[in-house]
C-alpha cells in the first residue's frame, strides 16, 4: 500500500487578504453610511500624467534655480551703475538720537566712497569698495505722515534703536504702523553704546553720607582705585535689545553699532547684499522719491516738475500720477537725463551732473490720454420705471377688499347701526368657515325642539306663519355690512393696566445687552416706523436683488463685471513708457499752488506713484479691519468719521460697518468694538488688492490715534449689508400649540400688516400670526410646539443698508510726536530752575563721597 502524502501548495496560489476584526466594514453599512452620496467626478479633460522619480527631481530643480535666479535679478536691479541707488531710509525711535551722526559715520567709512546731497536732503553715497550707490533719506523725526511716505517707496528701513532708554508710545505708534503698512527690509542700529561705555569709565559713584556708613565694612580704602568697565554690561544691552527686536519683527535679529569705521562698513555691506522684501503696491506701480523739486505757476495752478530715479514699472506719459495728501493729476512730458548725476564713478562725470543734458522722452497725446474722471455723469431720466398691469391691479384690490356678509336688518337701518345688531344663531352659524359644522348640528336639534322655537328659528314652515314672514319681511331688509372680528374683545381687556406693566418691563431690561431689538413706538404705526424693512425666511438662503432700491449715489460710480479677473488683466499687460532705472524730470500739471507751498513749509519728502488703469475712479471699497489694542479703546459709531491710509493712497471717509462673514447678505453693524474684526464699506477710489489698511481716529486737539489695521478685501457695490431690527411680544395665553402674544404691536392694522412674517421664539420656536385680537395690538399665533410662559417671540425685520457719499482727500497732518527746545529755550529752562532754587529755603545738605569701583 503506497504511503499517503500531504498536500503541499504550490508556488501560484492565491492569497487571500486577512480579515480584520476592527477595520472590517460590511457593504450595507458603507451604503447607510454614504446615504447615496457620489463621488465627485474629475471636471477637468487634462489628462494627468504622473512622473517618474527623475522627473520630479528634475523638475524641482528648476523651480529651485528659477527661484535663485529671480533673487540675484532683484539684487542686480538695484544699487549698481545701470540701476537706481538703493533707497533707505533713516528713522530714530527716540528724540534724542541724532540721524545725522549715523549719517556722517556711514559716509567717512570708505576713503574711496563719494558723497553728495540732492536739493531735497537725499544723501547719496556711491562706494567703489563694493561697486554699488545707496540713497539715505531722512524724513522728519516728529512727522507721522512723512515717515509713512517716504517708507512706502523705500527699498531698506534704517531703524535707529536708544540704549539704556525705553520706547515711548510714539516710537510704538510708529513701528505698528509701519508693520501694518508694509514693513521694508529693516536693518536696526543701536546708537549710544559708546556712550554708555563711557559712563560706566566715570570717575566713580556718588553717595550720600547715610550710605556711606553701610559701605564702609566693605570698602577698606577711600583712595580712587583705577576705573575698571564690566564688560558684560554693554553686551547685556545688546541682548535686551535683539529681544525687543525679536518680539517686533519677524525672523532673527541682526543688531549693528556704529563704533568703529569697521562697523559702519558692515551696515553698508549688509544693506547692499540682503534679501529686499515685496510690498505689492509699490513693486506693482511706477514710482519716484522726488530728488528736486521745481513750481512754474500759472495762476491759482501750475506745472510741478520733478526729478528722481523711476522705480518699479515702466511710466506712461498718458496715464495719471499720484501724490500722497494731493490727489491724481496729469502729465505734460517725461523727459530723461543723459548722465546720471550721481553716477558710481564720481570721476568720470565732467561739470555739475545736475545741470546735464536733459533728452525730452515722450509728450502727452490729449486723444488717448487717461482722464481725470472719477464719477460717472448721472442721468435722471434714465433710471427704467415700471407700472403694475391690469391683472396685477385688480388681483391686489380682489386681496385687499374686506371681508363682508349679509345680515336682515329693519328697513332704514344705517351701517352704522346695522354693525349693532345681533344675528340670530341660524344665520350667524351659516357664515364663516363653520359653515358646514353648524348646519349639522342644527338638524340634530329639529327633533327636540319646541314648537315655538322652531319656528321662531324659521326651521319650520306652517301655513299659520306665511303671514307672518310676509310681515317680516316688509319690515326688515337686507343690508351688507363689514365683519369685525373680536368686537366685543376689548371689554375684557384693561389697557390702562397693561401700560404700567410695559413699563415696568422696560424698565427691568435696561441692563440687558441685546443691539438688535428695538421697542414698537407707540406713536407712529410700525408698518410705518419699519416700511423700509422686510421679512426673511432665511437669512442665509432667502433672495435679495443686489440692484433692488439703489440710491442716486450708485448711479455715479463705475463698477466691474469681474473685479478678479479685471485686476489679472491690468496686471499681467505690460505697459509701454519710460523704463525704471533712469533719472527723469517729469512735468505734472495743474497742481494747486497752496498744495506745493505747504510742502515746502513741512520739509518732508514727497513721492509720486503712478496709477494702474481704472484706479482714479470712484466706486464701493470694502476694507476688513481689526481693532489695534494701542489706540481703539472705546467703541466706534457707524459712519463715524475716520482716517485712512489704503496703499499709497490717504483719505477720509464716514464708512459702514458690517460682519465679516460667508455668505451673500452681511450683518449691519451699529457699533465697531475693541478686540472686534469687522468689514468698512465707502464709496472711495479703485484700488488693486492687495493693500494695506491703516485707520486713524482724529482727536479734539488734532492728534490722531491708531484704532485698526487690515487690508483690502474687495470692490464690489453688490456687496449686501442688512441691518437687523427685532421687535419683541410676550406670551398672555398659552394653549397647546397657540398663543396670544401682545406688546409686539399696539393696534390692528399693524398686526395685519406683518402678518406674512415668520415669527421666532428665544427657546427655538417658530410660528406665525394667526389673527389679530381686538384693537390694542394684540395677537393670535401659531407655533410648532408648546411655549414656556417666560419665552419671549420676536419678530426680525431687514432692511439693506448704503454707504453715504463723504469721501474727502485732503487730510489734515497730525501735530508732532515729540517736542524739541532749542538752545535758547533749554537756556531758559535752566535759569529757571536755579532761580526756583535761589528762592527755595536753605536746607543742609549731605556730604557726597566718591568711589571707585
């Protein structure tokens, strides 16, 4: 018998998977799970390819060298011969700092660097140790406006730190509001370690004689010793202050001094070799930092000529510049200098290079020139008016016409009279929705009752009656009168006492917080008070026409079809003009002659940008803004006047305040409150995201405080704010699923009136109005469930609201952060202090004894 052998599988059997207790999903779980739901399907035809592991490695390479070769183009772009100088400018963060010693140190570091000033104070510097030119500009150190202008041009911030000394509010005021508007690349220096060092090299330490006492067991010796500096007290400096940085700005800090010529050559190299970071609105626009300025009048206006390196994007001749606090204006002609007056190579220029050659560019064409047109011109017979047709009128009258019904009455009875007469129960049971119900229960009682009353009621007809009705009927006649539901209602009801407990309901929620509900007036109708709101069914979900009830102010703004794909198109075109780098005298006409005369009156630098197509136009701007803890310490009314700085652009303006939120309908928002984030709509110019939000709040004495900062969210006029108003009622007779409500309106017709609207409940009922009851505003409702008697109902009515036309772009410049003396002041400020001494009693004085330590 042959010997039996297992089965041994082979080599291509199939392997089944495990199955797993815990992960294992049974079809018809996965279905209930899903609940018919569909995978979403791959809208997109591009068939997609994926690549192999050569593929992506190679194709990072590319992006990582394109990254790479646009940063040396950045670099390359600036402070070299070809190139307009680096521009940076100088802020100290303390009055006490000199910028001009900074200045001095950094110019006598190389021997072989040139210096020259421009007739505007710019400082230039073209160093041939590292072949590159740097422009300092100093704005002045007390003016908010200046600092912010001449930063928004800037390529490198130069932010001057004080030693030992804190920052004030002002030098906080400053540093927030450059880091909202768009932070250069900072380089941060610290002033006076020097002289700290020197201090600590003094001569000794001062003490009063009671002191010395608690010295002596210490100090075994009176005589000086030598003057010994711990060296850890200038680095413990430093550390503070790179912590201070550290918190303020992002990434690692780098903290320069200006000790030693040395130190002054690192500043330069590092300012020339950074990483310069984008600002949008200023690397997006032509732009100059003017170098010289010139004015030809020509009566109350004239020609501004200005000279400065172009930066940014190519100029146009035929579009509009503009200048920060003065507005848009038109050019005349851009003409260019054939030498660059403040070359690299001072040797190589021959004569004064302010007075070179100047090559005109291009001149203004008036026919394709852009505009000066802000607001479109208003047509008053334009707007379309609608009539309602003959279908429309006579269904609105067949709805409108009041309930009637037919009663018998005496011959000769008035309306008036035949409201007072009661019908019978057979006719007044054959009237209404009861109709059936009550002919039913009638001709169950035929059987029962007497014979009197059966024909009393005219149920029965006997030949002994027929005279009778014919008399009757002589007598009465048929009259049409109109039915008054709940006439006799008010008799049970004392108004006298209701107002008292109203009041005294009122007064029980004066501390409750709630914005949006408002109290029914008594004294005008509510479907008059409110005949500007409506009802919603859902806030989220209900319909709104976005052109429905416009104000004529709408009609004098431009709007896009589609501002995302309008703002990609502006900016990807390329435009044709003077290119960047060179220098350029370009003629600005008709500008204000009392505009350039307090220019010169500040000292501060003045730029002009050039506009993209379309930003000198007025339309809806809508702004999302965060309160700033510095400054916005109470809250802010809607349409509140307020300061602000959007870009390169600085207006006033009585904004709106609404929700930022999804959806296509935003809450209103009566108030702007600290810690809060909310969305400002005005009418204001054009303007390309994305920018920056700066919003002042102007005090009494001039003075304005940082209450925001944000950004620029959109330009749409479609853009729907609803404000909200919710009229309360309580609950007087809870039934099962119905309840009578009052104190929500306080007559009939205003119960009618907002009878279509959906009615809410703080415990999350919802119901409607059912009927009014009576003459005092009280109601019948229905709700989906059975109300608690300390619920409230609410009634919530919306209406859109719109911006009002006050855009004003003259601003007004704050007064000065800080406060300087002159010589002469301190002088006097020194000779009254000793005489306040001189009259002061004489006292004794204790015995100064000096140290070494």
């Amino acid at each position: 018998m042959a010997m039996s052998q297992a089965h041994r599988p082979s080599a291509l059997k199939q392997q089944n998977k495990k199955h797993r207790t815990l992960g294992h999903r049974s079809k018809g779980s996965i279905a209930k799970t899903n609940r018919g739901r569909v995978s979403a399907k791959n809208l997109s035809k591009k068939i997609k390819f994926e690549l192999s592991r050569e593929q992506r490695k190679n194709r990072a390479k590319q992006i990582r060298a394109a990254k790479k070769e646009e940063t040396a183009f950045r670099k390359r772009s600036l402070g070299t011969q070809y190139n307009p100088p680096f521009l940076v400018t100088v802020v100290p963060l303390s009055p006490s700092i000199n910028p001009r010693t900074v200045l001095v140190a950094l110019g006598e570091c190389d021997e072989g660097a040139t210096v020259c000033t421009s007739p505007q104070g710019i400082t230039h510097i073209s160093s041939q140790r590292f072949k590159q030119r740097f422009s300092f500009v100093i704005p002045p150190a007390n003016d908010l406006y200046a600092i912010l202008d001449s930063v928004k041009t800037t390529d490198t911030l130069l932010l001057l730190w004080p030693g030992e000394e804190e920052l004030g509010g002002d030098a906080d005021l400053l540093l927030s509001s450059i880091m909202a508007q768009g932070l250069p690349t900072p380089v941060h220096v610290v002033t006076d370690l020097e002289e700290l060092a020197q201090k600590e090299r003094a001569v000794g330490q001062e003490m009063e004689t009671d002191e010395l006492e608690q010295d002596l067991g210490s100090k075994l010796s009176l005589e000086p010793h030598p003057a010994h500096f711990r060296p850890h007290k200038k680095h413990q400096v430093k550390q503070n202050l790179i912590k201070e940085i550290e918190t303020r700005f992002p990434g690692p800090a780098k903290l320069h001094t200006v000790e030693k010529p040395q130190d002054a050559l690192l500043i330069l190299r590092h300012i020339g070799a950074q990483k310069q970071r984008p600002i949008f609105f200023r690397d997006n626009r032509p732009h100059i930092m003017a170098e010289k300025l010139e004015f030809l009048p020509e009566g109350s206006t004239g020609t501004l000529r200005v000279h400065g390196y172009l930066r940014g994007k190519p100029l146009s001749i035929n579009g509009l510049v503009h200048i920060p606090g003065w507005g848009e204006f038109q050019m005349s002609r851009i003409s260019i200098y054939h030498l660059d007056p403040y070359p690299l190579d001072q040797r190589s220029k021959e004569g004064d290079m302010i007075d070179a050659e100047i090559k005109l560019l291009s001149e203004a064409d008036p026919d394709i020139q852009e505009p000066l047109t802000s607001t479109n011109e208003v047509d008053p017979m334009e707007g379309e008016q609608t009539w309602p047709t003959e279908e429309e009128l006579a269904e609105a009258e067949k709805l409108t016409a009041p309930k009637t019904r037919t009663k018998r009455v005496p011959k000769g009875t008035s309306d008036y009279q035949a409201a007072w007469i009661i019908d019978s129960d057979n006719e007044e049971g054959s009237v209404g929705d009861d109709e059936d119900e009550d002919d039913g229960d009638n001709s169950n009682m035929e059987e029962y009752a007497p014979v009197d009353a059966m024909s009393q009621d005219g149920c029965e007809e006997d030949g002994n009656d027929e005279d009778e009705e014919s008399e009757e009927e002589e007598e009465y006649e048929t009259v049409t009168v109109t039915e008054n539901e709940g006439a006799n209602y008010d008799e049970k009801v004392d108004y006298g006492e209701e107002m008292d407990a109203l009041q005294k309901m009122r007064e029980a929620r004066e501390d409750a917080v709630f914005p949006d509900e408002v109290d029914t007036p008594q004294d005008v109708a509510a479907r008059i008070r409110f005949q500007k709101y409506r009802g919603l069914q859902s806030f989220r979900t209900s319909v709104w026409d976005p052109n429905e009830n416009l104000p004529l102010d709408y009609s004098r703004i431009f709007q896009f079809e589609d501002f995302h794909r309008t703002r990609k198109r502006v900016l990807r075109d390329e435009t044709h003009g003077a290119e960047p780098g060179g220098y350029l005298m370009i003629d600005v006409k008709e500008v204000p002659h009392h505009l350039y005369k307090e220019h010169v009156a500040t000292h501060s630098p003045l730029v002009v940008f050039g506009l993209l197509p379309h930003e000198q136009k007025m339309s809806v701007v809508n702004l999302v803004i965060k309160s700033h803890p510095q400054g916005h310490f109470r809250p802010i009314k809607s349409k509140e006047r307020l300061i602000f700085h959007v870009g390169f652009r600085r207006f006033a303006n009585c904004p709106i305040f609404s929700e930022h939120s999804t959806g296509n309908k935003h809450k209103f928002a009566r108030y702007f409150h600290p810690g809060s984030t909310v969305v400002a709509t005005m009418f204001a110019p054009i303007t390309y995201s994305p920018a920056s939000v700066l919003v002042f709040r102007q005090r009494g004495d001039g003075a304005q405080d940082l209450v925001a900062t944000g950004f620029l969210l959109s330009v749409d006029p479609k853009r729907i704010v609803t404000k909200r108003v919710v009229l309360s009622g309580h609950p007087f007779k809870v039934n099962r699923k119905t309840a009578v409500v009052r104190y929500m309106f306080f007559n009939r017709e205003d119960v009618m009136w907002f009878k279509p609207v959906e009615l809410r409940t703080k415990w999350g009922r919802r119901g409607h109005i059912k009927e009014p009851l009576g003459t005092h505003g009280h109601m019948k409702c229905f709700f989906d469930g059975q109300l608690k008697s300390q619920d409230t109902v609410l009634l919530h009515l919306y209406k859109r609201m719109f911006p009002k036309w006050t855009m004003d772009p003259f601003v007004a410049r704050p007064p000065p952060l800080y406060t300087f003396h002159s010589a002469h002041n301190a002088d006097s400020d020194d000779d009254d202090e000793d005489e306040e001494e001189r009259q002061q009693p004489l006292r004794k004085k204790s015995k100064m004894v000096k140290f070494f330590s």
